[in-house]
C-alpha cells in the first residue's frame, strides 16, 4: 500500500529524486528574501531571481535546466502539508493547477488545530470545576476566561512549525500533526487563583459572615509553546519555520490577488 500511495505522487517522486529528503531547508531561506519584494506571483518571483543571477549562472542551458527545476523549488519553500493531508505523498497532479485544493487542505488542517485546541480549553474548564467543588462553606467562585470560542493562534505559523520539524517529508500528514498536538498540548492552558474575602450581611438577621470568593483565571501560553513544548525546534528549524511560514502567506497573498 505505501508504494502504490508514494507512486500516486509526482511531486514525492520528483523530489525524493532531487534529494529533497529533508525539504529544501536552504532554498526556503534564500527565496524568502527574493519573495518580499515580489509582485509577479511565486513562479514570476523565482524566475525573476534567475534572471537577476543570469551572469553567475553562466549559460542558456543552465537557466533551461534550473526552469525545469521551478516546480519542485516552488514546492520545497512551502510547508508541505498544504498540498495534502499525507503531505506530498498525497498531493494530486493538478494541485498546483487548483488552488481551491490548497485551501482545503489548509482549511482542514486549521480545523484540526482549533479541534484539539478546544479539546484542552475544556480540560482546563474540567480541572478548575474540580477543584471549585472542594470549596468549603463560606467560600465561592468565578471563572475569568478569555479564551471560550476566541483563541487566537497563528495557523500558518504552526503549519510551518511542524512542516519545519520533521527531517523527512515523507513523515508529515495530518493525522501526524493531530497526534503531536494531542500528545504536547496538555499544558497549552492553566489557570491561576486570585483569592479575596469580604462581608456578606444578612438583612434579615442583622448579621454578618466572611465570604472568602475564589477567582480563576484561565491563561493561555501562547504559540511559542508548539515551538518549544510541541515539536521541540532546534535553532536552525525554527528559523527554517520563519520562512516557511513568510512564503505561505506571501503565495497566500499572490493566491488572492
């Protein structure tokens, strides 16, 4: 079944060809800095930085063969997930003729973040009612939370961390990031407990109690945390994300206009 599912691919066998095992760490560097000031599109973008390096390159032939090669560079400096839910083991031939496609696969993979994201702002909402139910008499509780239906994360960025974090393309799917997210993020949301007391009078019997009120507050540690805790970056994978993550949004952009 794996090789049926490798040969379905293109661009998994035009790039394990190339050598891309590790996904074009390099390319996607050097590229980003040629995509800023781009308004051709991605393809227009890299042609141009061919042509600005005519003289280097030397001869016809050479910038015939390295157009050849557009494709997969074109590939390689985005987070591969886009093109599939098995990464580019999955990607369909037309993917780069369809970018409803691309926004599918984006789509479902920021699904599956704000799933397993809503999954542990419960957990935490679980512990806190726990430990309320403990209270003693005299005491009483609310619970501050920013977070209920509006966790605000950087999507493309964590697409690119995890793209960014795995040595070999043929090791990233959907179903891989789901299980990473699942397993690491049991402490992407905690709590702290802010405790004050104060006079309660009943006017019926003209008396007093203190009331000691317990307040949660939810906290969330934010998207350095999936690099850190989650898919354990190193230096050069978190720069190598950085990147990623500026050529998605810039392909984004190029996709909308």
């Amino acid at each position: 079944m794996a090789e049926d599912k490798k040969s379905n691919s293109v661009f998994s066998q035009v790039a394990a060809s190339a050598g891309f095992a590790r996904g074009a760490v390099k390319t996607g560097k050097v590229l980003a800095g040629v995509a800023k000031g781009a308004a051709a599109g991605p393809y227009g973008m890299m042609v141009s930085a061919l042509w600005e390096g005519r003289k280097i390159i030397g001869k016809a032939l050479a910038v015939f063969c390295l157009l050849l090669f557009l494709p997969v560079v074109y590939i390689m400096m985005l987070p591969s997930l886009i093109f599939g839910a098995d990464g580019l083991n999955g990607a369909s031939k037309t993917i780069l003729m369809d970018s409803s496609e691309i926004m599918e696969n984006l789509a479902d993979a920021e699904a599956a973040i704000e799933e397993i994201l809503g999954e542990k702002h419960e957990d935490v909402l679980k512990k806190i009612d726990k430990e309320a139910k403990k209270l003693k008499d005299g005491c009483e509780y609310s619970i501050t939370d920013e977070f209920a239906g509006n966790i605000v994360y950087e999507s493309s960025l964590i697409i690119s961390q995890y793209c960014a974090s795995k040595y070999d393309y043929q090791d990233i799917s959907l179903w891989n990031l789901k299980w990473l997210l699942r397993r690491n993020l049991k402490n992407i949301f905690s709590y702290t407990v802010n405790v004050t007391t104060y006079e309660r009078v009943d006017e019926a019997t003209n008396t007093s109690a203190t009331i000691t009120h317990y307040n949660y507050v939810v906290q969330y540690t934010g998207d350095d945390y999936f690099a850190g805790q989650v898919f354990e970056l190193t230096e050069t994978q978190m720069a190598t994300a950085k990147a990623y993550a500026r050529n998605l949004e810039l392909f984004l952009n190029d996709m909308g206009t």
